[in-house]
C-alpha cells in the first residue's frame, strides 16, 4: 500500500510468517474471500487491542484489516457488516470495540456506518492517537 496506508502492508513480511500469524489460535482471525482473493481479516480478542489504550468496559475486541482499494463505494461497509454479522454469531449479546487510529478517517467512517459510536481517545507512547469506538451485537 501507499502513503499511511503501508502501515498495514503485511508484502515485506515473510510469506510463512503471515501464515502462522492468521493461524495462531490466540489471534482468532477469520478471513473473508471474495472474487479478489483476500479481501478483508478481522480477529478478535487481545490481539485486536493496541497497545496504551484502556480497555477497561467489558466488550469483544475486533481488529479489522480491508484492503483499501475495496473500502470505497461502499465495499468497507459491506465487508465490515459482515465481519460484525460473523462476531454477532460468534459471541452473542454484549459490546463489540475497535481501536482506530485517529487519522484513518476512512476506517472510522466506514465504523460509524456500522453502528459503532466514539467513546475515548489516547495516545501511544510513539505520539499516534487512537479512537476507541463501540457497538452492541445486532446493530
């Protein structure tokens, strides 16, 4: 990816590493395939928090990764409401939380089109602030 998008760009990791990575039963990723391949990850749980943040409201953690050349047109959207449909399966009723950072207005926008509303912000020791969000399943 190019610009702050290569903070997500997993290409110059090993292939084998991501492997391992998507397979690791503490990360708890789930993978949506579409006609381009991988088109969208999300986990769940600890991985899905960053670190510095506070996390202290009970809820599902979800981290949730889509590649930006699909977020527009709505494409975000849909993929992400399937990701909540799936963690709605997953986990039943309760509270669903994504940590974003601040200046990814995309990924927020596409949040809060899936029902997820601001409720904190906090920054990581290396200055990058983050927008806490949550939801209730069945949104």
């Amino acid at each position: 990816y190019e610009g702050r998008d290569a903070v997500y760009d997993l290409s110059g990791d090993r292939d084998e590493d991501q492997a391992d990575w998507f397979l690791e039963p503490s990360v708890y990723c789930h993978v949506l395939v579409g006609e381009v391949g991988v088109e969208a990850f999300c986990t769940f749980g600890d991985d899905a928090k960053v670190p510095g943040g506070h996390y202290s409201m009970d809820a599902v953690d979800i981290g949730i990764g889509t590649r930006p050349d699909l977020v527009g047109a709505g494409g975000g959207v849909e993929r992400t409401a399937a990701l909540m449909a799936l963690a709605d399966d997953l986990f039943g009723p309760g509270l669903r939380r994504v940590t974003i950072a601040a200046w990814n207005e995309r990924a927020q926008k596409v949040a809060k089109a899936v029902g997820f509303a601001e409720v904190s912000r906090f920054t990581r020791d290396d200055g990058t602030e983050f927008v806490v969000l949550v939801r209730s399943a069945g949104q």
